[in-house]
C-alpha cells in the first residue's frame, strides 16, 4: 500500500476511490486480489527459473507431484476462500429490502433520470441522490445497449432494450460524482457522460423538487 | 525393399508436384496450403498491428484531434475483428495444416481439395473485410457486434453487413478445416500409432478441432439471423416484436468464449511439443495433460455468459458461470506444472524458443490470474468494459498465444527452411517484445481501474488517464518495433542461415525425420510407431524412411498414396489415394464470393444464381473421385495387404460427414436454444397470430422427409444385389422435391408474417433449415446418379451410398425436429 500515491488510484471515475460502502467494499476485494495476483505471477516466475537453473533440486520432487501439487493443491487453496469472499461481498450488494427507487432511462447519447417518489421529476444527465441512504436504480434503454455506471459508488449493469436491470448505489457524504455509459453505444458514447450529487438526507427532497418537470 | 533414396525422392516428387508459376493456385498439398494460411494470417497481424497504432496514436493525448469517432469506431472493429478471425484462427490452422501431418507420420490431410477450397473462403473473407476497410465502410459496432446497435436501424449503412457477411465466409473455411483436421487425426497416423501414442500436438489439434465444430455454429447462425433482421426485416433480436437483443449476446458468447480455448490449446500444444526438447526429456504427465485439455474444452462451453456478467442474469446463474470460470484455472494449472515438472526433470537448455516461453510463462499467468478475478462477479462489475478488461485479454491472448507461436516459430522455422537458427537478431527483438508489451499492458490495467472504459475514441485532462494512456502509446511503438524486427530476424535466417543434415533440435517428433525443407509428399516411406510418437530417434528414422524402408515405400500408379489406420489402435485398415492438384477448390471459392459479394449489395438473385453454381461445383468435382472399377488388396510394403480407401469399411469420408452433421446438428441446436430463449424471456410474447396449417400439410411434408431414408435403403439394396439403384434415387429425389415445395406452401399459406413477430420469424428459420437441408439432400442424390452412370459405385465400392444414407437419416430426424417445435410451440404458448 505505500506505492499508493506513487501510482495513484485518485480520479473522479476511480475504482479504487470509492465513495460509498458498495464501491468500497469491491475496492478492498480488488486491492487483495490484486496483491494476491503479482505475488503469483512472482512465485510462478521464480519457479520456473528454479527449475532451468537447478534442475537437478527440482527433480527431488516427484513428476506426479509437481503436477498433482501445482495443478489440483495449488488452485484448490486459492479457489475456494476466492469464491466464498466473492459470494459474501456480492450477496451485500444485492438488492433484499424496498427502498427509494431512481429510473435510469438511457439513449443516444444521455441519460434521463426519474424519481416515481418525488412527483415523477425527470433530470437530464444529472443524478441526484441521496448520502448515506441505499437507492436502487431501475435502468432502462430507449435504443441501443448501454450501461449505467458511477464508479465510486458499485459497478456497472446494462441498459437493454426491453429489459429493466436494478442496481443497488448508497453514497456515504454529499458530494459531486461523475458517472458514464460503460457499454459501447455509438457516435457519442465517449461524450455519454452524466454527473451524480450527492445530498444531505434532509436537503434531497428539496433538491429534487427544485428541478422542473416537464 | 531398400531402395536408392533419390530415385524413389525423385518418382514421388513426379506424383506429387504441384505446378509452377500460375499453376500454384492449383495446389492442395497440405505443406502449400498450411504455409499460405501462415503468411497470409502474418499479412493480416501486420494489418491488425497497424490499426493498434492508429488506436495508440489517437489516445496518446487527451482530446487528442487525430481521428474522429467514424473513423476510430471502425479502426478498433477491425483490430479486433482482424486479430480474431483474420489472424489467430488462421494462424492456428496453418500451423496445424502444415505440421500435423508431418508428426503424425501422414503424406497429407483427409481432403486436400477441401483446404484449399477453406483458404480461398479465408482470403477471399478477408479481402471484403480489408476492401471495407479502405473504403471507410468498415463494420464499426464493435468485434462482437451487439445489437441492436448493429441492427439496420441504428447501423443503416453496409458495415455491418460486411462484418456478418465477411465473417461468415472465414468462418466456412473454419468449418471445414476443423472436419479435415478431426478426420485427418483419428485416421491419417502412422501404422502403430494408437491414440495414446499420439504426439502430444495431435491431441491439442485433436480437441481444438471438435471445439471448433461445435463452438463455430452458434455464431454463424446468429450472424445468419442477424443479417436477414437487416436485410429482410424478421425480428429475431428487436424486443419491440418479440425479439431479444441477448439472444445475440448468447449466440456470440456461446462461441467467443470456446474461441478463446481454441485459440490457447493449439499455442499450448506447441508449447507441450518444444519444451520437452529443450528439457531433454519427454513430457511428464502426458495423460494428466490430455485429461487436462479435454476438461478444458468442456468446461469452455459452460462458462460463456462470464462475458455477460453485468446484462441482468439472474444470481444463481451468476454464480454458476463465476464458480466455473474459476474452475478453468485447475486444467491451466496441470498444464504449466506438467510443463514445470518436465523442465524439472531434464536437462534444460536455453535458446531462443525458451526464451518465448519464458516470456509466455509470465505474461500468461498474470493474465491467467486477472481472468480469475474478473470470474469474482463483484469486481467483474465494476471493471467489465474497461481498459482493465482489454489489458487482461492482451496478456491471455499475446500471453497465450503470440508468445507461444513466436517461441513455434523459432522452433520450427528450420523444418520450414532447412536452415539452421541465428541469434544476433532474435535476443534483441524478444526484449522489445517483451517490454513494449508489459510497458503498454500492465499500466493499462490501472487505467481501467481508474474508470476509463473501452472504445472511447477520446478522454479529458481531468479524467487523470492521460500519462497512463501515453505510456501505454509509447510501449505499443516498441512492441511494433519488436515484431518488425522478428520479421527481418526471419527473413535474414532464411537467407542467411546454414543448411543441416537432419534434426538440428535433437527432437524425438516424426517431423524431423524427413528432409527439409519438406518434400511434397513429405515421407518417401512411412514409418511404424512402436512406442509414443514423442521418444523417436529422427536422426535414425530419417534415412530408413528416405530409402523407402518404410509402408508404401513406392511410386505406383501415379497414385499419391497414404495409410488410413483404425481411429483408436493406429493398425492401417487401408491406402488412400488422395486427389491431384486441382483448380476446382479456386472456382468454388470464387463462386462463393460471388454469392457472399451479390448478397453484400443486396442481388440476390445473383446471390441465388451463384449459389447453386458453388453447389453443381462441389456435386461436379465429386464426378471423378475415387476408382471405376474394384481392386481388391493392394500390396502396402512389408507383406501387409490392405484395401483402397474406395473399397473400405471405415473411409475417411464417412467420418467426415459424421462431424458436418455434429456442426449443422449445433446450428439446430442454437436456433432450437433461440427459440425457447426467446418464448421465456422476450418482452412482448406471446405472440398475437400463430400457426394454424391443420394436419394433411404437415403430414404431407414428414412423409417426404421419410422417403429420404427409405429411397436410401432402396438405392443401397439395389446396389448390393447387383442391380442400378435407379428406384431408391428416384424415390429420394420425388419425397425431396415434394418436402421442399410443401415447405414452401406451409411458409407462404400457414405462417403469419415473419416480419411481424419473433414466433413467426423464428418459425420460418426451423422450416427453412429443414428445407435448405432436404434441398442438400437432392444434391447427393443428384451426385449418385452421376457416379453410377460414370461406373464409381459397385457392390464393393459404396461410400456414395452409405454418405446419403447418413444425410438422408440427419436430414429426416433434424425435419422432423424442426417441423415437430414450429408446429407444436403455438399449443404450447
């Protein structure tokens, strides 16, 4: 972790810059698998240099067990907590109990957002939200497949045609965010951008009524 | 049996010559074709290599005013698009075109002819994709072409069709190599190679080759749904009428994800071939490594939605696909510990393949490892469709597969040239591979992980990518400057390098064992395998074999002969006469670009006219196959006596056309998967008119399909008996013809609208798959009558019959099928 501001994981669409218990929690499975990964990419590397330069060491284990070892024991430590961890995160993120809903409608080249709890108010390439509370995002598309995705809050999820895909996003602080089309759409899809703010529990309603609806 | 070597080089080199000049586009000698399906497919890496350039050059700097979205839309399309189809399938293929023969102690392939008729459907593909290309009418909608992005209403011009039409052609040449290359395994081998004798390469080729017949047809006939939504308007993928854009995504998955496999095993086969030789040992875990790739090719099917993670799958599922693709770590993982294990125990020495291998090992294990975590669904989430993603498929892909075959290059260019290795180039250009590309793709993983996704044309300052980004650039300038460099590295030893005896590797494969470079028929006698075909003296062998010590150590007849052997025991079972250079192949090819070219500009007329042309090709160039008249036992050396492949019970063909019915049967399958898909999942079903055809009409058309046995059964037994099978044809051709234009009236009358509903639209795929299939059917018939009034069909010689009779029960059961779900789905609704 001290190579941290060396490589620098800050930026507005980080990963690794999470801004909320979702992302955050995706972050740190990140961070250990990836440290896991270099270290065997390391240990694989420094195996086969063992084994051309010292063969003679190397041949003192056994055919079957070089590939009963590195082939069945190896992937069957590593595996399984992989997987009961990926099981534990995602089973966190999952959508289980009712709560505010956004519609994410998306086209080419924007995004319209509705909010059925608030009068139906509709924003243009704007996301508002609030901090410190889940929001599941109902995401749909007019078009073309897109995908709706604010890095530092979760991960991304089509818009398909003719399908509706829930997202679960909770920002802990109020704030500014950006948020993009992740799926390649077209012409504009490098443009296809929307900004995400984030308000006090208290302040949302307003911010949401302040915005015309059409 | 001794004989003077150059004699017999020089009697067999008359058979065998293919002519000079123009003539060479006659060819069909594995060592021609195999070698132009290599360097056509290096022609399109550059190709590939080039547009990644412009693609570096344009993201080098934000906002960078290089080239606009049009233009880059189409440049990352075809770097894909050229780099999957155009480049690593074909290459793999040549590879296993050129060499397969040679260590499995064969003269040549199942069918020459065929090969040469799949290089010309590869060239051909490519030249419209390329042609496109140049025209800035290149398929821009990414390599794997989601709709309804590609559809014609959000894609109007020919680009994508180009991409459907184009790729579709490669892909037949895909198709019928994966046949010859299956067919040509199990029965074109050494007398004495059983199976588990194989090579270790054979049973990689062995098993990339089924997983390319099953793998392939999901895609060509999602391409084919596709292309008639956008010429014909049937909605097979538009949700507003019953389609479903994730139908495309499955059918696309269900064979990219196995492409990937298909494109890793052979590159690990040749990998499982060098390192024992420069192990100086056989490679340990032979058998843990075949179960090691069988698993592998399973477990490939199973996992392709791992690509499709984030579309809205339902989380069972998800956990499905996360827990298998995780588990295809453990067959990867026997493989590099086998490869471990056999350097472990030998003797290892460097060279410059072992160098490649070096550079594969740890390219390809971290890129091993970014596609475990990208199996981890939470993460797979947030990084799908970013950078990260396009970094961890370059490490697998050039990890995988470039590093491997450069490391095959080095190994096998002096089989290929007789000309011994040179270092003073190879060693500098292996570490500007090597660090251009861990310079442009390990910073890209974190530029992934800093949100940018793929296929952006462009980025801001603020967005904190823009030193990643331009590090990545200046790594893919050194990478170009590495293959440039491997380039003239092989051009130089080509030139330059010193002639050799035999076996400069010390190997212990059969593809040492004759003279290099390769002579036409490759083995002036073929050898017996006692023991597994790795453990040879080829240094021994090689002259045995040149003074024709060997089987068939003859020139006879004019005849180009080789061994057919038992598929599992390796004992010969009889002497195939392969076919004569021919230029049928190219007119076929041509034929088929007329059709593919007509149907690009929407002729289809022409499209139609040329079709049948390529058909009447293929029926004509059966008119003389095989003998006119029966042989008996021909001596095959060494006091064995065995039967013309004509004359045989087990004649490649058969085979052959057993694994064409196993790829139209997955095209069946696929669509059969379509229809069920889409009935459960679609929006806006059930559909609002159905069939309603009553009774006779159908029952009308089974007893057509059912004629088809019958006539076949009729025709053999005719035969069999001494009489002309004139009945059972005639049968055969009256339940065809009236099976197809029933369909036709079941189409036009009972069905709605095709155009209106997905139900219909996909009802109208099943018959006409029946139908197209029964009208195939009409062309053995038609080729029967032909050889039997030519005098190419007796009592013994009765592999044309047998072959309809195979089509005919295929072509019943698949009608049946198709018929069965298109009448039976609207009562099931």
């Amino acid at each position: 972790m001290a190579a941290l501001p060396l490589l620098g994981c800050a930026g507005e669409l980080s990963v690794l810059q999470p801004a909320g218990p979702i992302a955050g929690s995706i972050a740190t499975l990140s961070w250990a698998m990836m440290i896991g990964s270099l270290f065997l990419t390391a240990l694989m590397t420094a195996i086969f240099f063992f084994v051309v330069w010292w063969p003679r060491r190397a041949a003192r284990i056994s055919a079957r067990a070089w590939i009963i070892g590195g082939g069945l024991i190896l992937p069957g430590l590593v595996l399984p907590p992989l997987v009961v961890a990926a099981v534990v995160v995602g089973e966190r993120m999952m959508p289980h109990d009712p709560v505010p809903r956004i519609e994410a409608h998306a086209r080419q080249f924007f995004w319209t957002f509705r909010y059925p709890d608030h009068g139906g108010a509709e924003t243009r390439d704007l996301l508002h939200l609030p901090a410190g509370q889940p929001v599941d995002i109902h995401i749909t598309a007019e078009d073309v497949m897109h995908a709706f995705w604010v890095p530092r809050l979760a991960g991304k999820l089509d818009a398909v045609p003719g399908h509706t895909n829930v997202l679960r996003l909770q920002a802990d602080t109020p704030g500014r965010l950006e948020g993009l089309c992740a799926e390649f759409c077209g012409l504009g899809h490098a443009h296809m951008r929307f900004e995400v703010r984030v308000h006090a529990p208290d302040e949302f309603a307003a911010a949401v009524a302040a915005e015309t609806t059409p | 049996m001794t004989q003077d070597p150059i004699r017999l080089h020089k009697a067999l080199s008359r058979i065998w010559a293919t002519a000079p000049g123009f003539g060479r586009a006659s060819a069909v000698n594995h060592s021609i074709v195999g070698m132009r399906f290599m360097v056509t497919a290096a022609f399109f890496f550059a190709v590939g290599g080039m547009l990644a350039m412009l693609i570096r050059a344009q993201l080098a700097t934000p906002q960078s005013a290089f080239i606009g979205p049009e233009i880059y839309n189409q440049i990352f399309t075809m770097h894909g698009t050229i780099m999957m189809f155009l480049f690593a399938i074909p290459m793999l293929e040549g590879l296993a075109i050129y060499m397969l023969p040679k260590l499995l102690g064969a003269r040549d392939l199942a069918f020459p002819r065929l090969s040469a008729y799949g290089y010309w459907c590869y060239l051909f593909g490519g030249l419209i994709l390329l042609g496109a290309l140049f025209a800035g009418v290149a398929p821009d909608s990414g390599w794997f072409m989601y709709t309804p992005l590609s559809s014609s209403t959000y894609s109007p011009g020919i680009n994508a069709d180009v991409w459907l039409l184009g790729v579709t052609f490669v892909e037949i040449s895909a198709m019928t190599l994966a046949v010859e290359l299956v067919v040509s395994i199990l029965k074109l081998r050494a007398p004495g190679m059983t199976l588990s004798r194989m090579p270790i390469f054979a049973w990689y080729i062995l098993v990339t080759a089924l997983m390319m017949v099953v793998g392939f047809p999901p895609l060509i006939l999602g391409s084919i749904l596709l292309e008639m939504e956008r010429a014909f308007d049937l909605p097979f993928f538009d949700p507003n009428r019953g389609g479903d854009p994730l139908l495309w995504a499955h059918l696309f998955w269900l064979f990219g994800h196995p492409e990937v496999y298909i494109i890793f095993l052979p590159a690990a086969g040749a990998l499982s071939t060098i390192i024992p030789v420069f192990a100086q040992r056989p490679l340990v875990g032979y058998n843990a490594v075949v179960i090691a790739i069988i698993v592998l090719g399973f477990l490939s099917f199973l996992i392709w939605a791992h690509h499709m993670f984030t579309v809205g799958i339902p989380h069972l599922s998800l956990a499905f696909f996360s827990f298998g693709s995780a588990l295809v770590a453990v067959p990867t993982a026997v493989q590099i510990f086998a490869w471990l294990g056999t350097l472990a125990h030998g003797r290892p020495r460097w060279d410059v393949p072992m160098l490649y291998i070096a550079g594969f090992l740890v390219i390809f294990v971290l890129g091993g490892l970014t596609g475990v975590m990208l199996a981890i669904v939470p993460f797979n989430w947030q990084v799908h469709d970013t950078h990260f993603v396009v970094a961890h498929f370059h490490y697998v892909l050039v990890g995988g597969f470039v590093f491997p075959m450069l490391a095959a290059l080095y190994y096998w260019l002096p089989q290929v040239t007789g000309k011994l290795p040179m270092h003073r180039l190879s060693v500098p250009a292996f570490w500007l591979l090597f660090i251009g590309f861990n310079l442009t793709f390990l910073v890209m993983h974190w530029t992934g992980l800093l949100g940018m996704p793929r296929r952006v044309y462009t980025f801001f300052p603020d967005d904190g990518w823009t030193w990643l980004n331009l590090t990545s650039s200046i790594g893919g300038f050194l990478l170009t400057m590495g293959f440039a460099l491997v380039a003239m590295d092989v051009f130089l030893q080509r030139k330059l390098g010193k002639a050799f005896r035999r076996d400069p590797w010390n190997a212990a494969t059969l593809e040492w064992a004759m003279p290099t470079p390769a002579a036409p028929y490759g083995f002036a006698s073929l050898p017996r395998v006692e023991v597994r075909a790795d453990r040879l003296a080829p240094r021994e062998i090689g002259p045995e074999l040149a003074a024709g010590r060997g089987y068939l150590g003859h020139a006879r007849n004019g005849w180009q002969e080789t061994l057919g052997v038992h598929r599992t025991t390796g004992e010969p079972d009889q002497i195939i006469i392969l076919p004569r250079p021919t230029y049928e192949p190219l007119y076929a090819g041509l034929s088929t670009l007329t059709a593919v070219l007509a149907m690009l500009f929407q002729l289809y007329f022409v499209a139609l006219a040329a079709a049948v042309v390529t058909a009447g090709l293929f029926v004509w160039g059966a008119r003389d196959a095989g003998q006119r008249q029966d042989h008996g036992l021909m001596p095959a050396g060494h006091g064995l006596d065995l039967p013309l492949h004509t004359e045989a019970p087990d004649p490649p063909p058969l085979l052959a056309l057993a694994f064409a019915l196993l790829a139209t049967g997955t095209i069946l399958a696929s669509l059969l998967f379509g229809v069920v898909y889409l009935w459960l999942n679609a929006p806006n079903w059930p559909p609002p008119e159905v069939m309603a055809p009553g009774l006779l009409l159908p029952a009308l058309i089974a007893l057509g399909l059912v004629a088809g046995p019958v006539g076949a059964r009729l025709a053999r037994g005719s035969v069999s008996r001494g009489h002309a099978p004139w009945l059972g044809l005639a049968v055969q051709a009256v339940g065809g013809v009236a099976a197809m234009a029933l369909l036709v009236l079941l189409i036009q009358d009972a069905l709605p609208d095709p155009r209106a509903h997905a139900y219909a639209a996909t009802s109208f795929a099943l018959l006409g798959y029946a139908w197209l299939h029964v009208g195939i059917a009409l062309l053995f018939v038609i080729s029967n009558a032909q050889r039997w009034a030519g005098g190419y069909i007796s009592p013994r010689r009765m592999l044309d019959l047998r072959l309809t009779r195979l089509w005919q029960d295929y072509v019943a059961a698949a009608g049946l099928v198709s018929l069965a779900v298109a009448m039976g789905l609207p009562a099931l609704l």
